[in-house]
C-alpha cells in the first residue's frame, strides 16, 4: 500500500491528498505529529531534507506535492485525469500549478511565517511585500476566472488541487477583495469540491495553532 507521509493541515499535502480522493486511491497516512516519531524517522531516511508531503510507492520515494501528483497519474490512473493528454493543454496546467504555488502560497506563508516570529525579528517590509504580492495575484486570477468553472480548460486538474489549499489559506492570511466576485465565487465551488471537502474536514482540527487572527468558520 502507498504510504503518505504529512500533516492533514499543510496546504501542500492537501493538494497531494485531493489527487488521492479524487481518484479514491487506497493508501496510509503516516502523519508528521509529535507523538508519532517513528513516522518523523522513516521520513528522514526518505528524503532527507525532511520536508513533506512525500509518497512512498514500493521502490519510490516520491517528493514535492505536484510531482506525487503526476506519478499518481502515471503509476495508479484513475478516472479522473489530472493532468491532461493533450501537451499543449497540460502545459496550460503545470502553468498555473506554478502560478498557485509561486504567487499565492509563497507570499501566504511568508505572513504565517512572520506571525510565527518572536517580537523583535518581524519583517514588516518583507510583510507589506507579500501582502501587495497577494494583490496582484488575486487581480489576475480575477480576471482570468471569468466566464470559467476551473482554472485551466474545462475540466477539474492538478492547477485546482493547487488552488485549493493555496487560496484557502490565502483567505485566511490577506483577504480576497470583496469586489473580486470571480475569486470569491471560484474559491467556494473548491471548498465544494468533494475531495477538497474531506481535506478541510480532516484538517479542522489544528485550525487553533493557525497564528492569524480572523480564522473563518468555513
């Protein structure tokens, strides 16, 4: 059996788990907690630099949540193609599976990142900075949403398993404008997504070690 290896309340690993419900593959969570050090261990024997999620499929140690995506595609297909079979349309995916990760997750952690800091070593120009980034981001994704169900082509793929959590989070951290009705309206047709639904349900739990104020009921 495959065997993850995370922690239900990283966004990364929602992006790799919602690959994995979307196509109901069968595998074990060896969550990254505490009191679970033996997972921390195999973990580290895996991949070194100790960062998840990180798939472990027979002779595989699988690293970087869009890359479990595309070998879950490759080595246990499932109905729901993630990625598609035309090059020039899975080219448009990977696009704004980089788009997601770059513009709205990497300036999201930064805020969650500072909030983390001891008074004294906050970054408050580094703050404003991934702030203004999140701005830019959502304006464009706003525009490039409009008159669009998913974000790239007309079907459910691995840019939405990114946008998901990323955008979830992102909310959270720097809200979306309200006059971004295409963000606000795309965001919650994600959260409707079964299989980003059951990640958020999973992941409910750590919502109080969230540093931010203004964590939403959602």
């Amino acid at each position: 059996m495959l065997q993850f290896f995370g922690h239900p309340f990283s966004s990364y690993c929602q992006k790799a788990l919602i690959a994995l419900y979307e196509n109901d593959i069968p595998f074990a969570f060896r969550m990254i907690v505490p009191d679970q050090p033996d997972n921390g261990t195999l973990l580290a024997q895996l991949w070194p630099i100790g960062k998840f999620p990180v798939l472990e499929d027979d002779r595989w140690a699988v690293f970087e949540a869009s890359i479990i995506v595309e070998h879950l595609q490759i080595q246990h297909p499932g109905p729901v193609r993630l990625i598609p079979d035309d090059p020039v349309m899975a080219l448009e995916v990977r696009l704004l599976d980089r788009f997601f990760d770059n513009h709205v997750a990497t300036p999201q952690q930064k805020l969650v990142f500072d909030a983390l800091r001891p008074e004294g070593q906050k970054d408050p120009a580094g703050v404003a900075d991934a702030r203004a980034a999140l701005d830019k981001a959502y304006a464009w994704l706003d525009a490039h949403m409009a008159g669009r169900t998913w974000v790239a082509g007309d079907a459910f793929s691995l840019a939405d398993c990114a946008a998901a959590p990323h955008l979830f989070y992102a909310h959270w951290s720097h809200p979306v404008p309200p006059g971004l009705r295409h963000v606000h309206a795309y965001r919650q047709r994600l959260l409707e997504r079964p299989s980003f639904a059951r990640a958020v349900k999973e992941a409910r739990a750590w919502r109080p070690y969230f540093p931010l104020d203004g964590t939403p009921e959602e």
